[in-house]
C-alpha cells in the first residue's frame, strides 16, 4: 500500500481517534440521566425533531447526492453524514441563537440512542443505488459488488458511546473535571478539524484542487438545506419560536466524530476511505461556518422575542409566579404571546 | 508645556471615510445598535417637566414595574409605573395640605428605598425642589445644609435619622413637618407617616381632584427641580441648583435607547446626581430599576440578570475582583482555558480598535504604513476569528454569566474607571461606556458610544453640548467645538469648560462662587484639565481646580491641610494626591537643612531621601500634626507619603505667588504616584489623577 494514497497517516488517524474519544468524553460529560427523563416529558417536540433529523436529513442527502450526481464514495459519505445523530456543538449554537437549550439536549440524548436502530435503516434505505456503482477489488483481484458494511456500522456506534457513558459516569463523580472536560472537547475538535483541514491541504494539495466542485458544494449545502428544512418543518408543526430554533440547528449541525469513527472503522477499502473521509471533514469544517452565520441571524432576528421573553421569566422569578406582565400595546408580538403565559 | 502636540482632524477625516475592505468586517460584527427601543419616545421625550413626565410614563407603561426592591434573594417587591404616579399624586396633595408652596425646598435624607422614590415623586407633583442626601451625611453638613436652603418641610429614613433631626433642630428655626419614610419600628407623636400624608392628600384630592393637575401646568423648565448639596470635608457644602429643563435634556442627549424590556440593577446611592438622572432616563424607557447593594451584588446579578447598569468605578472593581476570585479557585483546565481564551480577545479586540480607529494614540501618518497596519490587523482578525469564536462562546460566555449574562452595555461614571478594569470588561466582552460630568453638569457631558469605544477617553461630547478646552494660564482659547476655526486643534491639552442645557443655573444663594465657574455667556469651568483626542473623543488628564475628589466622592480641600502640614520642622514642601483613590497621599520635599542639624551627615537630599529613617520621621511628624487636638480633627489622615529629591520652584512646580500647581506636579511624578498607588490600593491597580 503507497501511502501516499492514505490521506490520513499514521498520526493523523491516532489523532483522530484521540479526537473522536474526547470529543465523544466530552458529550458524555455534559449529560446526566435526567436528560434521558425530560425526552419523556417533550415528546412531542422531540418527534418533530426526530422526523426532522431521521426523515428530512437523510432525504435531503440522497435528494443533494443524486440531483449533484456525486462519485458515489462521496454519495454514501453523504447519505452517512445525513444519517447522524445530534452533537453536542449544536446545543452550543442553539445557546447562542437563543433557542432552548433543553430541547436540544433531549433531542440530542434521543438521537444518539435512536441512531442504534435508525442509522443501519437508512443506509439500507438510501445507500444500496451508490453502493452497486463501486467495484471492489479483492486480493485475488476479482471484483466484487461492494455492500454497506451493516454490522460494521452498528458495533462502530456502540464503540462511540462508550466514551460517553464514560463521561456520563464521570459528571456523576466530579462536576468540575466534567465541565473542563466538556470545554477541552470543543477546543480540541477545534484544533483537530483545523489540523487535519491543513495537513490534508498541504500533502494532498493536486488531490484537493481536483475534487468536484459539487462535492464542495453538497458539504456546504446539505447543512444549511437542514437548516431550512427543520425551521420550516418545526413553524409548520406549530413549535414556538425557541423551539424552532433549536430543531432547526439540531438538524442541520450533525455529530461530525461518530461520522469520522464510522468511516474509519468499518471502511476498509482505501481509496473509498479517503473520499468518504474528504466528505467528512469538508462537512466538519463548513459546517461550523454556515451555523455560525446562521446562529448571528437568528440571535439578531430573534432579539425581541428573547428581550420580553426573558423579561417576563425574570419578573415571574422575583416577584412571584402569579405575576404577569402587562407591557403595553404593540410590545408583545403574536407570536409568542401564547409562550408568555404558558411555559 | 501647554500645546505638547498639535493635529488636524482634516487630515485624518478623508481617510476614516474611506470605503476600505475591513468596513465589510465592521459591517458584519458591529452592524446593530446593541439596544432598541420598542416604543414611541417623542411624547415623553418632550415632557416640560418632571411632573409631567412622571404622568407620561404611568399613562405610557402603566402596570410595568418602575422599581424592584429587594426583600430576599428571589422575592422582589416591585412598584408598578401607574402606582407610583397615584401614590406619588397622593403624597403631592398631602404636601400641599401641610403648606408646602411651590418651589419650596423639601429635605430628603434617606438612602435608597423605594419610598424614596415615591417622596421624589410627591415633591415633584406638588412643584417642590427634592433637596436631598444620603444618611451618612455628617452632623455639620446636615446642619449646615438644612439651615442654608431653609428647609421647612423634611422626609427622613428612620428612626435614627429622626433622633439626629431632634437634636439637630434647635439650628432649624424653620423646620415644622417632618416625615418618616420607613415606619416599621414605630413613628413618634408629631411626625407623620407617608401613609398618613396620602391620606391627607386623598381627602383633599377628593375635594379637589385638578390641584396637583394645576401645579403640573404651572411648574416651568427654567424652575429647580432639585438642589444637590456636595459633599465637602473642609469647604462648605454647596448646593447646585438643577432645572426641570437641566435634567430632560439629559434624557434626550444622553446616547443611549434602553427599552420596557431591560432591567437595571442599581447600586449608587440614590441621591447621587448621576444615579438620578440615570433613574429618571431609565423610568422614560420604562425599564424597571433593581435596587441592591454590594454585599448582595453577586446573588442578584444571577437573579435579575440586568441588561443595563450604570454605576460607580468602584462597582466595577468590585465585580472584577469578583470575577478574578471566581476564576483563581476553578478547575485547573479551565483556569488555563480562560487565560488562552483572555490573550486571544485581546489580540483581536486590539486588531478591531485599529480598524475601528478606536485607537488612543493617533496612528502613523504615512497613509502607505497606515494602510499596510490596517492590512495587518485584517489579517490577524481573519486567522485568530475561528478560535476566538470557539473561545468566547465557551469559555469568556461563561464568565458573562457572572454578571447575569444579559448585559448590554454598562455606563460607569462618578470617577476616573482604571484602565486595567476598563481593558477586562472589554476583554471579556462587556461594554462599558465610561462617560464623564459633574454634579453642576447634572452630570453627563461626554460619554462613550459604541461607534467610538475609545479606552482611555470619555467618549465624544454629547450633542447640543459645547466643548472647549482653554489654556491654564493664558486663559486662550486652545479649542473649541463650536468654532470651526478651533474645532480642529486636537490634542492641545487645558482646562475644560462646557456650554449647554444640562448646566446648572448656579450655586443657590452663593452668588460670588457662581460667578467663579459660570460665566455670563454660560460657559462652565469644570476645574478638569482635558484634550480632544484624533478621534474626537475627551480624555481627562487631571485636574487643575485643588479640589481632590476621592474615590468614594469625598470633596477635599488640600491647602488648608498643606498649610497646617507645612509647619512641620523636617518638611520644605509637600503636595496631597489622590484624586479618584480610596485614601490620601503626599509627596514630600524633606528638609535638608533641618536634618544637617539634627547630626545627620548628608549633603543633598537624594541620599536623604532614600534614608528610610528619614521617610518615618516625616510620616510620624505628618500623624502627629494630624491628630494633634487644635486641629478640628476632621481632615482624612494620609495614608503613605513619597519623598522626592527635587524642591518645587515658582515657574515650575509653583506659580509666581507661591501657590501650588498641583497637575504639574502630578504629571512631573506620575510614575512615583502610580508605583506609591500600586502598592497601596493594589485591587484597584489604577492608573490615576493623571490619567
């Protein structure tokens, strides 16, 4: 095998792997088993959340891979993208776009769990068309008909939450080191994207220029077509904006590592490793940048409904929970007067 | 030494306007006003005065909260707009029942306590003059102020301020009612309650319900709407005199749009003229005011999680030592963490202030090396954004979250904010708009906005606000805002003096003191040495009136105090510093003479002064002349001295007739003071009285 071929060495993968460990850890950290309660308690909202990641994201992928007319490495890459469950950043970005926090956890705790059983499902589903297009080449040198490695995915996604039920364990014990753990995570999936963005840019720069603009292309897009796609489908279901913020960036932002872990661990063709690996990281790295933008959108273009919001959860903290605010005509816009007196 | 540096803002001008690549970048992240205002301010924004504007904001906010106090960590009282207004019109009429006139003074000493606001409001409805002050307000002061303005009718907090009213009252041949403000423990024969003068006034309301209406319509601008006494440790209290006009033209200056959905947590003392201004602003906004105190300050920054305060540099210390305390006993990773994520904001809010010529100093001249810097910066902002993003939102958010996590924007004011602070909050992404005024200016003459954050300076003049910076000795013109011929002689540094709406109509019955500060043609002396700077904002430099202004707002007149300690065998000279610190300080010429015949053997006074004997004798000498019982006793001690080698000559250090000039001096030893400051008041690690 010329390693010139692999596009991640040696040490790139070791730090991956340390990437996709800590990363996974960290999660892990930031959840307790009350998370895993309150699903119970949102489950309408968590299903509109679930049919908008398990049903629109995959679709949307396929729909982006097939209309793109993509390789069909960087196809299946896709679909698997699609297919993911929820992370941990996009509890961050829904934070700052001032959705509900606690939505997005619950939907992310839900998901991971889900992806056991939905993600083999959908790749049945989605995948068999691109796989068929790939001749596989065993040591004998027959060709085969290439098959999506099922099992292999599945014991991938078990590996993955090991680490999380570690740190699960770990918030358990020490509250302190969970946090800093929680932090390292972000900062270190920071650096490593980065890292490996660079690494794969400067040794495999002819490679690089020669990839298909449109496989650019599906990386940014299928993020923010999620986006979109979870907004809409949450207003059309009726969540109330804070909601609709999160489903949307829930859905858009998908756990980058379990992808890297899968790919990774259950891919052992090189070539097809290295495509799938491209769409990954192009995913990873734009994907930050398209939730960014759309985080600042939404914070400014949600700023009063958060002002009277928080406003009125502060009055009702201090001066009891019988008080109600009455603001004047014209503050409280429509849309969220329901919110102001329920929940 | 009066005109270091002369630049001409034309110069730059074209330059700032230039469409350049990183106008893009400014666009993107600082595009928005960080606050709006959701309502209509024009009817209330054109009030003529308190009273009436007090009727605009209950008729306007109606059931919102005006003000919140505080009862335990999560149960707050709070006082609609529209009760406030109707208690407030209740306590007027009640006023007018026991003979208060229109534009009679009413005393009000209390601290902050939402009947407070409801006295203001009541003397405000009946057309009266609110002549307030903070319990701690010594025996002579009261005295002396209630005597002085003739006080006839009079609120006080407690029983203890009433036990020292009694005993004070024999001064006060006028006195006749009094008012208890909180009647928890109990109210004596002869002194009403604000619930009996509510009732008094409802009665009369009954009869005839127009005649706090009618008082509203008779009250004009140009009348008093308050009478501030300032606090003086040697001179006389002064009582500046504020109009109705002086204060609402404040509220439609001042550059800032708050709205009904804000909360301030408010911590000055109320009687403060910059918390007063600040508490009329925000109830035209309809922004509910929180009241705490320092002691409380960190569990109610979590539980009303304000979006706007204005308050002291001692506040601001305060909740930075807070922070830093916070931090220093976190988890080892994230103590590191937050240092990288520190370093990081401060290279990138560095790069901004370059492209945002945000700059303290101006930049180089050659527009090529101005260009190839700004290309730099734009460089750096690009590579440090993706960490910088990470950073602050995981790690400096969280330290956000310690001030509640909701601030827009603070204003501090009411003293010199060190620049080290000033740099934190920055850093951490906490704006704070220091502004800069006095009591007479009711106070805000200039103030930070967000499109010129310059650290280091007060911000550009507020609007309708003339600025002129005179020469200190020469009393030449060096700039002004309103001369287009001078508008452009940035840099030159002299005395302050404003012209505007805000400023007082005077000292009251102290007409000689008036015509000291003010000017006929209404220029204001501010006594602060100041320059514009190249971006159009005020930097102050210091001082040249004597009066050192402490930290906590305590007025000292350093001459008498000079006077008595020049007397001292082993002193020559000696100059008190201190302006903006917690304590007072000197800087002391030893005597070399007088040592030489005590048998020291030295010959010039840099061997004296290095002598640490030498230091003790002076300081001992100091605290005796203090304390010694002729003295009234009432002067501050000094809290450290410095010795310095070098005589004040006249022409230098001293004017021709002797006198001190205390800025000379101060600007002379900066680097002595600052060190002598450091390791006396190492919390505040300022940079002070010659900023």
């Amino acid at each position: 095998m010329n390693s010139d071929q692999v596009l991640l060495h040696g040490l790139d993968q070791a730090l991956l792997a340390l990437m996709i460990i800590v990363i996974m850890f960290g999660m892990g950290a930031g959840l307790t088993v009350d998370d895993f309660r309150t699903v119970a308690r949102r489950w309408r909202l968590v299903a509109i959340g679930f049919a908008s990641q398990f049903g629109f994201m995959p679709l949307i992928a396929f729909t982006l891979a097939t209309l793109l007319n993509l390789p069909p490495a960087y196809a299946i890459a896709l679909v698997l993208v699609g297919t993911l469950p929820g992370g941990s950043t996009s509890n961050m970005f829904t934070y700052f776009a001032r959705g509900s926090v606690a939505l997005s956890i619950s939907m992310t705790t839900a998901s991971t769990l889900a992806a056991l059983i939905m993600m083999p499902i959908l790749l049945q589903i989605y995948t068999p068309g691109f796989a068929r297009e790939i001749a596989v080449y065993d040591a004998d040198g027959m060709a085969h008909e290439f098959v999506i490695p099922t099992v292999n995915i599945v014991v991938s996604l078990l590996l993955v939450l090991v680490p999380v039920a570690g740190g699960m364990t770990l918030r358990r014990f020490s509250r302190g080191w969970a946090k800093s753990a929680e932090d390292t995570a972000g900062f270190m999936a920071m650096i490593v994207i980065i890292f490996l963005v660079a690494s794969t840019l400067i040794r495999h720069f002819p490679q690089v220029i020669g990839t298909d603009i449109k496989v650019y292309a599906a990386a940014i897009t299928l993020g923010m077509f999620g986006f979109l796609i979870g907004y809409v489908g949450a207003r059309i279901f009726g969540a109330s904006p804070i909601h609709q913020r999160a489903i949307s960036l829930e859905t858009g932002i998908q756990n980058g590592p379990i992808a890297f872990a899968i790919i990774l661990l259950s891919f052992s063709d090189v070539a097809l490793q290295n495509q799938m690996l491209w769409m990954a990281i192009l995913y990873s790295m734009f994907i930050v940048i398209t939730a960014s933008i759309f985080t600042l959108w939404l914070r400014r273009h949600g700023q009063r409904d958060w002002a009277i919001t928080e406003n009125t959860l502060v009055h009702r903290r201090l001066f009891g929970e019988e008080y109600v605010t009455q603001y004047p005509a014209g503050i409280v816009p429509k849309r969220i007067e329901h919110n102001l007196t329920q929940e | 030494m009066a005109s270091s540096r002369s630049l001409s803002l034309t110069r730059w001008a074209p330059f700032t306007s230039v469409t350049a690549p990183w106008r893009f970048l400014i666009n993107i992240c600082h595009g928005k006003s960080i606050v709006e205002t959701f309502t209509d301010m024009k009817p209330i924004l054109n009030a003529r005065n308190l009273a009436q504007l007090y009727r605009l904001c209950a008729e306007h906010y109606g059931e919102l909260p005006a003000f919140a106090t505080r009862q335990t960590a999560t149960n707050w009282q709070p006082i609609s707009f529209r009760e406030l207004y109707e208690r407030g019109k209740q306590i007027a009429a009640g006023l007018a029942q026991i003979g208060v006139r229109q534009g009679d003074p009413v005393g009000l000493i209390s601290d902050n306590r939402v009947e407070w606001m409801l006295a203001e409001v009541g003397i405000q409805l009946a057309g009266a003059v609110n002549t307030p002050r903070g319990t701690d307000v010594i025996d002579d002061e009261w005295g002396y102020i209630f005597e002085h303005a003739e006080i006839e009718v009079a609120f006080v907090e407690g029983p203890k301020e009433l036990q020292r009213l009694k005993r004070l009252r024999v001064q006060w041949p006028n006195l006749r009612e009094v008012i208890q403000l909180d009647t928890r423990k109990g109210v004596e024969e002869g002194v009403h309650t604000l619930d009996q003068l509510a009732e008094l006034g409802a009665s009369a309301l009954k009869t005839n319900p127009q005649c706090i209406q009618e008082r509203e319509q008779s009250v004009s601008g140009d009348d008093l709407f308050t009478l501030i006494y300032t606090s003086g440790t040697t001179g006389k209290p002064k009582g500046v005199m504020l109009t109705h006009e002086n204060i609402l033209s404040q509220i439609k200056n001042v550059p800032l749009e708050l709205s009904c959905t804000d909360r301030v947590l408010s911590i000055l003392p109320i009687w403060h003229v910059f918390e007063r201004m600040f508490e009329v602003f925000t109830m035209s906004y309809g922004v509910c005011t929180y009241y705490t105190s320092l002691r409380t300050l960190g569990q109610d920054l979590q539980n009303v999680e304000p979006t706007f305060m204005g308050s002291a540099p001692r506040l601001w210390e305060s909740l930075h030592h807070r922070i830093m305390q916070g931090i220093g006993q976190a988890h080892p990773v994230r103590r590191a963490l937050f240092h990288i994520a520190y370093r990081l904001s401060s290279w990138y809010q560095h790069s901004w202030t370059v492209l945002r010529n945000e700059t303290l100093e101006p930049p180089p001249r050659s527009l090529i090396v101005r260009l190839a810097w700004k290309m730099v910066h734009s460089g750096r902002i690009c590579l440090i954004l993706p960490l910088y993003g990470f950073f602050n939102a995981a790690v400096l958010e969280n330290v956000r979250l310690k001030a509640g996590g909701c601030l827009k924007a603070t204003i501090s004011g009411g003293g010199a904010l060190p620049m080290a602070i000033d740099q934190f909050y920055r850093k951490i992404g906490i704006h704070v708009l220091e502004g800069y005024g006095l009591t007479e200016t009711s106070p805000v003459l200039a103030v930070r906005i967000q499109s010129k954050e310059v650290a280091g300076t007060v911000g550009p003049i507020i609007p309708e606000t003339e600025l002129r910076i005179v020469h200190l000795e020469t009393d030449e013109i060096l700039y002004s805002s309103s001369q287009s011929a001078l508008s452009q002689e940035i840099g030159l540094r002299g005395e302050i003096q404003v012209r505007g709406p805000q400023i007082m109509r005077g000292y009251y019955k102290e007409h000689g003191l008036t015509r000291e500060v003010l000017s006929e043609d209404g220029w204001f002396r501010t006594g602060d040495i100041g320059m514009v700077t190249w971006n159009g904002c005020l930097r102050i430099l210091g001082r040249c009136k004597s009066t050192i202004v402490l930290s906590n707002g305590e007025n000292i007149e350093p001459e008498p105090i000079e006077a008595r300690l020049r007397q001292c065998a082993h002193i020559e000279n000696l100059a008190l510093m201190g302006q903006d610190c917690k304590h007072l300080y000197a800087l002391v010429v030893p005597d070399l003479e007088q040592f030489q015949q005590d048998g020291r053997e030295v010959k010039t006074r840099e061997e004296l002064i290095t002598d640490p004997e030498v230091h003790q004798t002076i300081f001992r000498e100091i605290r005796e002349m203090q304390h010694h019982p002729s003295d009234s006793g009432k002067h501050p001690s000094i809290r450290a001295i410095r010795l310095i080698a070098e005589p004040f000559t006249p022409g230098e250090e001293l004017t021709n007739l002797f006198k001190l000039k205390r800025h000379v001096v101060a600007q002379k030893y900066d680097d002595v003071l600052q060190s002598l400051y450091a390791a006396e008041e190492p919390d505040s690690s300022r940079s002070r009285g010659h900023r």
